[in-house]
C-alpha cells in the first residue's frame, strides 16, 4: 500500500501521519504546495506553489505511484477545484479526506445553533471559497472523511472523528532539557493565536488587563509569527496555556499542551463531550468565566498538578502517531 498525505501540512500533521506509517512497515509521503513559518516538515514541498502547470505535473506523477490519497483542509493535488479527485476514483485510488476547520464548517449554521462561536467573531470570513464543494465532492468519493474535532461531524457526511495527530518526537526533544523555574507568585498564561478573531483573543487580553489592574500577578505570552519548536519552548515556560476560547471543541494546541504537560484552558461545549472517547483533562471556560477561572487558578496552584500528569497520559494514548496512523489504516484497507 502507498499513502500520499496531501497537499496542505496543517499543522504538522500530514508529515507526522506519514512518518508514522513508514515505522510501521508502509510507503507513505508527505507533499505540501507550500512552507510557512512555523516550519512543519514535508517530504515534498513544491518549487513553485502557485504553479498550476507543476501541480498538474506532480498529479499526473503521484496518480501512478500512489494508491491511497489522504487529503487535507478541502485540497487535493490540483487544489481547491479537485477536479482531480473523480479521475483518480477512476483510476481505482482510495481517497479520504481530513477536514480541520473552516474548510468544513458552515458558519451561518453554527451562529444561528451556538451561542458562542468563532465564526461569529471572525471577520473577515476565513470559511475556504471551495468548502460546499468541497463538501459535496468528499461526499461523493471520500471512502471515509475524518474530521480533527467533534464540532465538525454534523458538517461533513460520513464523518469519522481522527483527533489532531501530534509529533511526539519534538515533544519528548523539548522535555528533555531542564524543567523551566516557576515563580509561585505569578500567574503566566501562554497563547498561541493563529488568528485572534477565531481564537477570542481579545476577551483574553481583556481579561488579563482586568486582573493585573486589580493586583494579581499574572502574565500574558502572545506567542505568534514563531517556528513551531520554539513555540513550544516558550509555552513549556508557562504556568497555563489558553487554548481557542469559541469553537467549543479543543484544537491542535490543547493537545500539544497536554503532551507536553501543560494545563490548558479551552471553551468545550457540552453537547459534544459525549463524542470524544475519553473526557479529555481540560479546564472548561468560556469569554463569560474566564476571569474566575483565572482567579481559582491563581488562588488554587495545586489544582494544577493534576492536569499535567493526566493531559500527559491522555496525550499519549489519544494523539499518539501510531496509534493514529494505524487507525488510518484500518480504513485504508476496508
């Protein structure tokens, strides 16, 4: 069997995914159009990713020498207009989709249903251009399509949840230099927004602006425009991270954290607590509590604890790339 993970690296996770499968015995790739910033790695980056003339190239190239396609964020080897994706149905190749967010969820829907929600506070819209078609076309030939969190399987049909696939190896790298000093009288909070709108950032700043106002020692760390592995250097410095505060459902940060030990504070609706498999070790707060859960946290340092040692051992058996790349091929093989 021979798994192209394509074409977009979001993060980290096609490459991860297709190491993952190379431990264990299988011929699989990871192929991106482009880098970026935090500098996840790939197999194969293109030379020129805006060219359509090489895409076409490498989608002739990779239809004879794959057999299996796994496709991320609505994208297949000719982009966002898949017009690739039937020829290769009818070539006999096996296609998955991975949805992971905005290239899945109808924002209309989920403000009219959520009292809070992301898209009501994204502007301007981030939902992808191509999503219903997207949708439609994974519908019609996706053998199966795996969503990264719960809140998108009332989206995409035939949707199976495969949780955010996390690269232990640089976790266990950044946990194995010296545990960072802590001050016992301050509070530093860690956030990585990749998009502020998206992530309620600002109800955070907000938050944090009130609270030093009143006297507590608490500090924030905005953590953007970093390589991925210093990001998570800098967030092992942290007392507590803070995840996506409107989604309702915990992203790839939280399980990054988790993995590396930190406590986490994510906004997870009620409702979909009963679709993960395991209630995941997480501090539950919205834009409406967070300042109280900040000042329990301040106040309670031993509460703490606990959520590292459990977020660790969650981490491992939830998110772990094994344990996901086989997952993978059970429905690769069906």
């Amino acid at each position: 069997m021979r798994i192209l993970h394509a074409p977009e690296n979001i993060g980290g996770m096609a490459g991860v995914l297709a190491r993952a499968q190379v431990d264990l015995g299988y011929q699989a790739c990871s192929y991106s159009f482009a880098s970026n910033h935090f500098k996840f790695p790939a197999d194969i980056v293109m030379k020129r990713p805006d060219s359509y003339l090489e895409r076409l190239q490498k989608a002739i190239s990779f239809s004879t020498k794959f057999d299996v396609f796994h496709f991320y964020f609505g994208s297949s080897l000719l982009g966002y207009t898949l017009k690739d994706v039937r020829w290769l149905c009818l070539m006999g190749k096996k296609v998955f989709f991975y949805f992971c967010g905005c290239d899945a969820r109808d924002e209309k829907a989920t403000i009219m249903k959520y009292p809070i929600s992301a898209c009501a506070s994204c502007f301007p819209k981030l939902c992808n251009a191509n999503r219903q078609q997207a949708l439609a076309i994974a519908s019609q030939y996706g053998r199966v399509n795996f969503v990264s969190t719960p809140d998108l399987l009332e989206f995409v049909d035939r949707s199976i949840l495969l949780p955010q696939v996390v690269d232990f190896d640089l976790i266990n790298e950044v946990l194995s230099a010296p545990e960072p000093q802590r001050d016992p009288d301050k509070l530093v909070i860690a956030h990585a927004p990749t998009n502020r709108n998206l992530k309620g950032t600002s109800f955070l700043i907000e938050t944090v602006t009130d609270l030093k106002a009143q006297g507590m020692k608490i500090e924030l760390l905005l953590i953007e425009q970093m390589n991925h592995a210093d990001a998570l250097r800098l967030y092992r410095q942290a007392d507590i991270a803070v995840d996506q505060l409107l989604v309702g459902s915990y992203g790839m940060v939280s399980a990054e954290m988790m993995a590396l030990g930190v406590p986490t504070v994510v906004y997870l609706r009620d409702d979909l607590m009963p679709k993960y498999s395991q209630i995941p070790p997480l501090i539950n707060a919205t834009p409406l509590n967070l300042k109280d859960v900040f000042v329990r946290l301040y106040d309670c340092r031993d509460e703490l604890e606990s959520y590292r040692v459990r977020g660790r051992q969650y981490a491992m058996e939830i998110h772990h790339p094994a344990r996901l790349a086989q997952l993978c091929l059970e429905y690769y093989r069906r």
